[in-house]
C-alpha cells in the first residue's frame, strides 16, 4: 500500500477575519474533495489570517497513480483561483507492512519531519 501526502501552503492576502478565512478554506478543500480521490483538511497555521496549510492524502496501490491525484489536486487548488500557492510538499509513502503484515515498513528517502523543518527554516 502506498500513502500519497500532499502539503500547500496558501497566501491569503486581505484576509481581514478568521471567518473569512475558514469560507475561503472551505472553498478549497471541498472543491478538491469533490474533484479528486482525496483526503484533505487545513492542518497547520489555523490561527493565521494571512495563510493556511491544507493537507491531502490518497491510498493507492501504484505511486504513479498517487502522485499524478496530487499534482491534479495542486493544479486545481492554483486554477481556483481562490488564493495563491506559496509552497507545496509532496511525498509517497511505501506501507508495505500493512500488506504483508510484518513491521518492515520501507522508510522514505526524506521524512515528513523534514518536509516541515524544511518550512520553518524558510518561514
């Protein structure tokens, strides 16, 4: 099994309420919901009028599959017009602990912790 994860960071200029913020939030993850085989909810930076995290998840048995459904999902959150991509994240999983039952999970090159390291160095 293979988890494919998706992280987008979005500017949100003239953002004046977090209420705003939620509608336009709202907008973004439902649309990607309804489009695309995903999973997805803001995840970070909830408390910020001026930008959000949106994270999106798929399973899939083929890591091609998994990572063109994200960049689907990237491309339809920049389309949207909605609010700006200020970064994107994205990594494949390889579960195949899950699949054979043993607890040799395949690490990815690069952890997730990493990714957002990464994000709070820049930041």
């Amino acid at each position: 099994m293979l988890v494919g994860v998706c992280r987008i960071a979005l500017r949100l200029p003239g953002i004046a309420s977090l209420k705003e913020k939620r509608s336009v939030v709202r907008s973004v993850l439902e649309r990607a919901r309804a489009r695309h085989p995903v999973s997805a909810a803001e995840v970070a930076e909830q408390d910020s009028h001026d930008r959000a995290i949106l994270g999106f998840v798929i399973a899939s048995n083929d890591e091609a599959h998994a990572t063109s459904v994200l960049q689907a999902v990237v491309r339809e959150v920049e389309a949207s017009g909605l609010a700006p991509i200020e970064r994107v994240r994205m990594q494949v999983l390889h579960a195949g602990a899950f699949d054979r039952g043993a607890d040799d999970v395949r690490a990815p090159t690069r952890s997730w912790a990493d990714f957002e390291s990464d994000d709070e160095e820049e930041g």
